[in-house]
C-alpha cells in the first residue's frame, strides 16, 4: 500500500503562504483521494511490490489504455504531492547544501537564475501542471514544466525531481483567486531548501 508522506508541521502552520483551509483540502482531500486511486490502479495492474518510481517510468508497458492513464494520472498525483508537501515548511530562510549550490552554480548560473527559471515555467504552464527542478543520470540538474500529473520519471531518461511547484488552481484558488504569481513567489518563501538539499543527496549518493 502506498500512502501519504506524513507532514512534520500543522496545517496552519504555513500561513499566511499558505492557509489553512487549502492544505486541509488539498493534503486531506486531492492528495488523500490520488493515493487511494493509485492503489487500485495498482492492484487491477498487478504491480505489488513495484515501487512508484519503477511504475511511473515503465507506463509505456501497461498495454490497457485506461489503466495506464489512471496509473499515470492517479500515480502521478501521488508522487508529485508527497514530494510537494515534503519540501514545504514552517522554517524561515534556509539555504542551499554547499553541494547543491555549487551546482545550481554550474547549471544555472546563479540561484537566481534558477529562482527566475522555476517561476517563469511554473508561470507559464497553460492549465493544471506542475514546475520541477530534476537531476538527471549524470547528476545535472535541470528544471521542466509538465501538464496534469505527469512528471520527469514520464520522460525519456527517467530523471529524478528534487523539487516541484503544484500550479493546479486548487493549490492556490481559495486564496490567490486568480494570482497564479503571488502564489508561486509565497510559496518560494515556505520552500525548505534543507529538504531540497536532503533531496539533492540522495540522488546522487544513488548514483
Ligand atoms: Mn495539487
């Protein structure tokens, strides 16, 4: 059974980023009831014992066309929120590893290159998707857009995010209305770039 990252805050203790009322809904409701259709998905599919990272870059060999979407769909939902919630947090001003940050360095220029990057593609993604920041097999990091639920694990190459921005209007309606941006800039504010770091790490000790 897969289940939900469990948080390390309280709902409320991300205000006013981000209230109260869309993290009960959006941990308790949209991510509790992705989890909950990715286990049946994966059940009707025969993959027990898969992890989610195995499933998400091997959908291409689910020949039902309806249960590779719902495995896509509904795993992906699941995966991209247990990382979303992980990496938000009450803590004030963390920093960057001095691993990662050498390395967003050399992939971007500076942090906030990537800061303006991570912005402008979670800006610019057309309805419902997501923003990522990803290593990929030679440890490079790189940041993508993605509609729906789909993540880099869907991509050729299987990259592994270590970050993600959710820009689904329920991520931000109750608040934000309309403000897509403000949104985004608040929610760069409760990042936890030591979860990021952790993140980072355990990619590339992987490796
Ligand atoms: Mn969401």
């Amino acid at each position: 059974m897969f289940e939900q990252v469990k948080l390390d805050y309280n709902y409320y203790d991300l205000e006013p980023y981000i209230d109260t009322l869309t993290m009960e809904t959006h941990y308790g409701k949209h991510h509790a009831s992705y989890t909950k259709n990715f286990n049946e998905a994966v059940e009707k599919a025969g993959l027990f014992g898969k992890t989610v990272e195995e499933i998400l870059s091997t959908l291409n060999n689910i020949p039902d066309v309806d249960l590779r979407t719902s495995l896509q769909n509904n795993g992906g939902g699941y995966y991209n929120h247990n990382l979303y919630f992980s990496i938000m947090g009450p803590k004030k001003d963390t920093k960057a590893s001095s691993i990662l940050e050498e390395a967003i360095k050399r992939d971007f220029g500076s942090f906030e290159n990537l800061i303006e990057t991570l912005q402008s593609l979670a800006l610019g993604q057309f309805g419902s998707g997501w923003a990522f920041l990803s290593v990929d097999k030679n440890g490079k990091l790189y940041a993508t857009k993605s509609p729906n639920q789909d993540n880099p694990f869907m991509e050729e190459g299987a990259h592994t995010p270590i970050l993600c921005i959710d820009v689904w209007e329920h991520a931000y309606y109750l608040k934000y209305k309309n403000l897509r941006g403000d949104y985004i800039k608040n929610f760069l504010s409760i990042l936890d770039w030591e979860k990021v770091s952790e993140n980072y790490k355990n990619v590339i000790d992987s490796k």
